[in-house]
C-alpha cells in the first residue's frame, strides 16, 4: 500500500512520480472524512523524524463471509508509521479501530430477533497481530484480521479468526489514487478481495457451534469478499 501512497504524496509535494498514475478527484467530490493522529506510533529507536510520516486510513465499505450476506461495514480506522531506517524502508503499526455492525436475524438468524437486547448480534474488523503496508503494483501490501463477535450471551473473548488463525486480508486496488486535497493533503482509493477464507470461531466457548453455523465458518477461499473506499490523511513527525 505505502509505495502506491508514497507516490501519490510525491505528486502532491510535485516531486518525481514513481511511475503511477495519480488522478485528480473530479468537480464536488464527497467530503473526506474527519482524521485523527492521536494513535501514531513512536517512531523506531535512531529514525530520522524527517524522513517519517503518519498515514490514518479512514474506510468504510461492504462485507460477505460464509453465510453472512453481503452487509455494511463499521467505519475502519487505521493509523501506521512509513519511513527510513538504516537506509531501508520501514513501517510501524499503529492502530486498527473499526466501529461495530449489527447483524440482522440477530444471534439465531431470525429476522427481527436482532431487536430483542438479549438475542442481538454484532461484529466488528480488528487488527490480528500482522500489517505490511507495502504495495506491489496493485496489491495493497497484507493485514491479518479477526471479526470480534459481540452478544450479551457470547463470551467477550469470541472471534472468528484470531491471531494464531486470521484472516488473510491481500486487497487488489480497484481505483485512484485520486488527490483530494493539497492543503491538507488527502488521497483517496478504493480496494477489494474477494480470495481470502475466513477461519471458524475462537473463544466463544458453548456458542462456538451455533456461531459456526448461524455464520457459516470456516469458509474456503474464493468464497468470501470485502470491498473499501479509502481516504488517506498524512501528516509529519516533528
């Protein structure tokens, strides 16, 4: 993802391009979302401040695995470091924060039960230990991910997916980057996979079996899909 970004703030500073196309968003683009730098990481013991910056990654967009239907997702913040070291490229995670979905059909898959306060089911993206941002023509790098599982009568530890058993998320850029501002700068692209599999429940104790099967994990690859539209906030180190 970085080196596809990293041109595209190149084009905004008007210094050389890195052989991508960076378009210009067209007339009365929607407005980019509100960015937050509170979760930038510290930077690397020896890095050059300089030769740093922070991205926050703000997403929203769809999702389908198993036998969950295609469905909105939570807003996703994402916020990591790219820069130097020892003359090399590096990066460091930040923060993944997503906001949570309800599912309808609720925890039995009964459409209306999602309103009973006991029976309702959410779930939320969150980070599973792993990010490489770096892209190779279209693949925006690779980020491990788990869905948490929320319901009053599932154990706060369930997941699907964990960091020992994630999903394996390798999107493909689909459009942009786009530049949406200068002054502050902002990109924007969208992003989508549909090859990963999404591993079964984890943590979720007796319910794991109901989960596995109200959900319809694990499932294969090839099965499952979540598309993203991003905007890029940037922003320097001190």
């Amino acid at each position: 993802m970085t080196r596809l970004l990293r041109t595209a703030a190149a084009a905004l500073a008007a210094t050389t391009l890195l052989g991508l196309t960076v378009h210009t968003a067209s007339a009365a683009p929607a407005a980019p979302p509100k960015f937050d730098f509170t979760d930038c990481p510290a930077l690397p013991a020896g890095a050059d401040p300089a030769q740093w910056r922070c991205e926050n990654l703000v997403s929203t967009g769809t999702a389908r695995f198993g036998a969950l239907a295609e469905q909105p997702l939570g807003t996703m913040r994402l916020t990591f470091a790219e820069g130097r070291l020892d003359g090399k490229y590096a990066q460091v995670f930040g923060s993944l924060k997503a906001e949570p979905v309800e599912v309808p059909g609720g925890l039995f898959g009964v459409p209306g039960t999602e309103r009973n306060p006991l029976l309702r089911l959410r779930i939320q993206v969150r980070y599973a230990g792993f990010s490489d941002f770096l892209s190779v023509g279209d693949r925006m790098g690779t980020q491990h991910l788990k869905v948490g599982v929320t319901s009053p009568l599932v154990p706060k530890s369930c997941t699907i997916g964990d960091d020992t058993d994630p999903i394996v998320f390798q999107p493909l850029r689909t459009a942009g980057p786009d530049v949406i501002s200068t002054n502050p700068p902002v990109l924007r692209f969208a992003m989508a996979d549909n090859a990963f599999a999404v591993p079964g429940p984890h943590g979720c104790g007796a319910f794991t079996h109901l989960l596995s099967r109200r959900l319809g994990v694990p499932a294969a690859a090839n099965t499952n899909a979540m598309s993203l539209v991003t905007y890029v906030g940037l922003r320097g180190y001190p």
